[in-house]
C-alpha cells in the first residue's frame, strides 16, 4: 500500500494508468482478438525506449545554459542528486505525456498511410496497452529500488544493478525493468561482479561528475527547493557532499 500510494501520487503514473486501462478496455469491446497479439511488441519498445532515453537524453552533458540545465535537472539530474527523495522517482509528466501521444499518433498514422487494417487497434495495443504497461512496470520497480522495504527476488536483483548506475559509475546499468539487463550486456553498459572488484567509485557520482558546488546545481536546487520539499540544511549538505 505504502508503494501504491507514493506511485500513485504522481500525476504521470495515474494518467498513464489510466490510459492503459481504456486502451485495454477499447481492445476488449472493439478490436479483433488477433490484435493482442501484439502488445508484446509494445513491451520490447518500452524497454529500448526506457534504456534509450535514459542513456541518451537523461544522461545528457551538463549544459551551460541554466535553463537546459533546470530541465534536465527536473527530468532526472535532480533524482540522482537525491535519490532518496520520492517526488524525483518518476518520469515527469512533461515527458510521459507528449512520448504516449506522439509514438501512438506517429504509429497510428504511418499504418494507414501505408493501407494496414486495422492500424488505430494495432497502433492501441501496441503503445497505450503494451507500452505503457512496462511503463507502468518500470516505475512500480525503480521506485521499489529506492525503498528501505521487504522487496521480492526479483525486486532485490533491479536494486542491486540500479544502486551500481546510481553509486558506482552512472554510465553503466541504464535499465531498470527486469529482463532490460539484456539491452546493457549487448550495448556494453554492463558491469560484471569481477571488473566490480576492481572498479574504482566515480569521483562526485551522486551530482554526475559535476562538483557539488557547481553554480548550476546550486541555482537548479534552490530553484526547485518548493517542488520538491528540499530543506535548505538538505541543500547546503548536497552541496558538500
């Protein structure tokens, strides 16, 4: 309950459930049972589109310009600069939101350009149903990473390689759902147990490379304090750290 709640809380996750839930319930009423078939494929995408736009847009080069810079500190900067704090977990909805429409319009769209029958039903089982499912997924698991709470085999496994990425060197481990480990062993942003061993801890890895007093950061973190209840002894200390 406690992790239904926090997830829930956010706009993001609740509107993406509910997406999911009408897409679900117009494939049941309307569309030819052929078509789930292929909610599996919205799955695959959702785990390339997590570890894709995590590596390559979240993990972005600190831009100079501080409104870039707040952006990409709202979208996941700040989450690893306190990742302990439950209002950084999720996916904003400024990014869930515009990716749902476009994929499922973009879709949609090229389907019946090119005569597919069928193309709205396809295009809704793929992205509001499957891919939005292993949003949903991914959420429910990144969040449970970041939890002091019992976790299960699975859930135990996701923390162990995601507290890597978040406290070892952010430039491995890029996934999050279960089976994405997958997509990092084939792209080469895995760890294994033994360079681990012999790994040294990236230098200011909690704030991504960047020096905790970086202007940028500072600025980001106070403009920010409001949003996301940071505590001004909370701000101070990040900037030491």
């Amino acid at each position: 309950m406690i992790r239904l709640r926090i997830m829930f809380s956010h706009a993001a996750v609740a509107i993406m459930a509910v997406a999911c839930g009408v897409g679900v319930i117009a494939l049941a009423i309307y569309a030819p049972v052929w078509v789930w078939s292929l909610v599996p494929l919205g799955v695959g995408a959702q785990m390339l589109n997590e570890y894709n736009l995590h590596r390559y847009v979240f993990h972005l080069p600190p831009p100079r310009q501080q409104w870039a810079f707040d952006l990409l500190y709202r979208a996941h900067y700040g989450h690893h600069d306190f990742p302990t704090n439950t209002k950084l977990f999720f996916v904003p909805v400024w990014i869930a939101l515009p990716m749902l429409a476009v994929n499922g319009l973009a879709l949609w769209g090229v389907l019946a350009l090119f005569g597919v029958e069928q193309a709205l039903w396809i295009a809704v089982a793929i992205v509001p149903v499957g891919a939005v499912l292993m949003f949903l997924v991914y959420e429910w698991f990144h969040m449970t990473a970041h939890l002091n709470l019992p976790k299960t085999r699975v859930e135990r496994y996701v923390t162990t390689l995601h507290n890597q990425h978040h406290f070892r060197d952010f430039s491995k481990w890029f996934h999050v759902s279960p089976g994405g480990e997958v997509i990092d062993r084939a792209m080469g942003t895995a760890i294994d147990r033994d360079a681990l061993k012999h790994q040294q801890r990236i230098e200011f890895i909690r704030t991504l490379g960047m020096r905790p007093n970086d202007p940028r950061l500072v600025a980001a973190r106070n403009r920010f304090a409001d949003e996301y209840n940071l505590s001004e002894a909370e701000i101070a200390r990040a900037a030491t750290v």
